[in-house]
C-alpha cells in the first residue's frame, strides 16, 4: 500500500501552486517537516494544499534526490540554494476541496504523529511536507468524493529488465455528480464536441462545467441543464479548462494571446466561429468563465 503524504505549496502567480515538482532545504537547519521527504518512495500519493483548499493529488515518480533549488526566482526564494527534490505525475482536482470539508475528528486525529493538522483541527500546521494517516485519508476520500485505489499497468518506461511487479495502484479521481452530468449529456443523444462541434463517440467527451465548479454555487451545480456540455478530450477541453479558449458574450470562440503561435496552430481554426454549446440559457455561465480568461 503506498504511503499517503500532505505538501503545503503557497501560490504562484497564475493561481497555481509549483507544478510538477516537491522540493525543500537541507543542511545543518533542514527542519523535520523538510526532512520528511527523505521518508518518500516511488508511487506514494501526495496531497497538495494551498490556500485554504487541496487542489490536487499527485504520484511521486521517485525518492527524494538532492538538488538545486528550482524556485530560486520566485516565491520561495528566501530558501537555500541546496536542497532536495521529488518529481510527481499531478493530477488536478476540478473543484478543490476546502479544509472545512474534510471530517473534524479526522482533522484533529491529524494533528498527531507529525500530522499536518493542529490540535484544534481547525488550522493547518505551518510546515511543509506531513505523513497523512489512514484516518484522515478515508475522511478527505469521503468530503472529495476520490475513487480508491485501483489497479492499473505501470506506465514508467520499460528498462532492459523488469524489477518487481508489472502492476502498481495508481489514484482514479472521481467527482460524484460527474457520472449523473455525463449521464444526462448522453442522454441528450448529441455526441458533439461543444467547441469544435465535432462529432465523435462518447469515450472522446468529457462532461464539462461551463462555469467554473468551485465558483459555482450549489443550485447552479446542479442547473445541469446549461452548466454542462460536451467537451472533447482531444484538446478543447483542456484548453477550455486552462482559459486558452474562450467564449464571448455573443457566444464566439477566442483564444488566449499567451502561447499565440501554438494557439493559433492548433485552435486557429475555430477563432470567431459560434460555440456550439452556446445558447441564452447558459450565456451567463459563459460570462462566468470568461473573467478567467489568460488575455
């Protein structure tokens, strides 16, 4: 069973915390909540906290390893040059999860065995990288609505020869109205992209949220009428969901002037062109998103 771990990044610019990448200090001031990442190995889950919310969940490709500091520019750069560092396969979450989700009991069992929790469970320690016991594993499993642990292949990179078994368990992350939104779209019968407006099966649609799921308030949740569409899995929806596609008030495509050259390359197309999700019931969704968008 892999080991659970809790990491507190502070926010970057973008709203994001440090992507793809764990690190902290060493040397003779290494403070044990640093030193923790030593206790690290390959496939161990790793739960991402800032502001307040878990944002995302993680799979550690490796122990850690010494290394430079890689945020020596940004917000973290008060650290020291010399440090350590682990690698991870991140996975966000579409809405984060607040704290306040999360059972107290769990949360105040959390503040034992250098849990990332204080006693009251109400604050988080400060301090970077916590153990996560099973307790409260199972209780932010519950408040996320996360899939247990599943068995899948191992999709590391084959070496010459093949140390220990072919499969691992990996983390399925699962949202409990998605089933009931993606139902819903099928039910509708149009299997159509609702920004390129390709048709295509159903494997190759995600059920989206046209307004952001974490802002959106509890009855627009579940307006499932015209806070959801079909987004395709072969690039709009993640363009959508990163703010490089937008969709106007009058309901045209626009692109992000970030990354232009490559937008434009692979989304030029669809520049101007009418959303074919778009309609008067959900144009305020649209808007909604809109204000997020990377100009």
């Amino acid at each position: 069973m892999s080991q659970i771990w809790w990491v507190n990044q502070k926010v970057k610019i973008d709203g994001r915390v440090a992507n793809e990448v764990v690190w902290s200090p060493t040397g003779e001031k290494e403070s044990w909540h640093w030193a923790t990442m030593w206790e690290v190995e390959p496939g161990d889950i790793i739960v991402h906290y800032t502001d307040q919310h878990i944002v995302a969940v993680s799979e550690a490709n490796n122990g850690a390893v010494p290394s430079a500091n890689p945020f020596a520019d940004e917000l973290q750069d008060e650290w020291t040059e010399e440090g350590k560092r682990i690698d991870v396969s991140l996975r966000w979450l579409e809405a984060p999860i607040a704290k306040t989700d999360i059972a107290l009991d769990a949360r105040k069992e959390a503040a034992k065995n250098r849990g990332p929790f204080q006693r009251d469970g109400i604050r988080v320690k400060q301090g970077y990288f916590f153990p996560v016991s099973q307790l409260l594993w199972d209780a932010l499993k519950e408040a996320a609505g996360l899939g247990e642990l599943e068995s899948a292949a191992d999709d590391t990179q084959l070496a010459p020869e093949i140390d220990g078994a072919t499969d691992v368990e990996r983390l399925a992350l699962v949202r409990r109205e998605q089933y009931q939104l993606r139902k819903y779209l099928l039910q509708r019968g149009e299997l159509r992209c609702g920004i390129c407006g390709r048709e295509m099966p159903a494997r190759y649609l995600h059920a989206a949220h046209i307004k952001t799921r974490s802002e959106a308030t509890e009855r627009q949740r579940k307006d499932i009428e015209n806070i959801v569409m079909w987004a395709c899995t072969l690039g709009c929806d993640q363009a959508f969901e990163c703010g490089d596609i937008s969709i106007t008030p009058d309901g045209t495509i626009a692109l992000s002037s970030l990354d232009r050259i490559f937008l434009e390359q692979t989304f030029g197309h669809l520049e101007g062109q009418m959303a074919p999700a778009f309609n008067a019931g959900n144009a305020h969704y649209f808007a909604a998103r809109s204000n997020n968008f990377l100009i």
